[in-house]
C-alpha cells in the first residue's frame, strides 16, 4: 500500500526535475521517490556511523588489545605462503 503526499516545487526545481526524468526516462514521481529514499538511506547510515563511533569512544581498545592484535598480523602475515609476484 502507497500513500500519497503532495510537494510544493518552486518553478525553477519543477523545471530541473522534469529535465532530469527526461533525460532518465522516468516520471516525475519516480525521480523525487529514488531521491528521497536515497536521502533516508543516507541518514540510515550516518546515524550507524554516529552510533559505531560513540559506542567506539565509550570503549576502545586497550594497549594489550592493540598488542594482541598487532601480533596476531605479525603471525598470520609470516605464516602466509609469499610467492613472488615477478
């Protein structure tokens, strides 16, 4: 089920997004649908990025995590197969 809203474009925009359906070969109405879900997945993901960056302020790693993991990449990079590239 669809709901319809009605918008209010000055007649410089109406003109710029009936040349961009034009020149995509889609409605009106599908132009202004992709660009406001494009929007809501754009806040979507800065709202992740916020809340991945709090959460990584209220709790980031210790010194012994960042050796561990440092040793970890140590380990895995001398155990890995090198061959030459040449």
């Amino acid at each position: 089920m669809s709901t319809q809203i009605n918008l209010r474009f000055d007649p410089p925009t109406v003109a710029a997004l009936d040349d961009l359906a034009a020149d995509e070969g889609r409605s009106r109405a599908d132009v202004v649908r992709d660009a406001v879900r494009r929007r809501l997945e754009e806040v979507e993901r800065e709202r992740a990025d916020e809340a991945y960056r709090a959460a990584y302020l209220a709790h980031p790693e210790t010194e012994d995590e960042m050796r561990e993991a440092h040793d970890n990449a140590v380990r895995l990079t001398n155990e890995e197969p090198w061959e030459p590239w040449w």
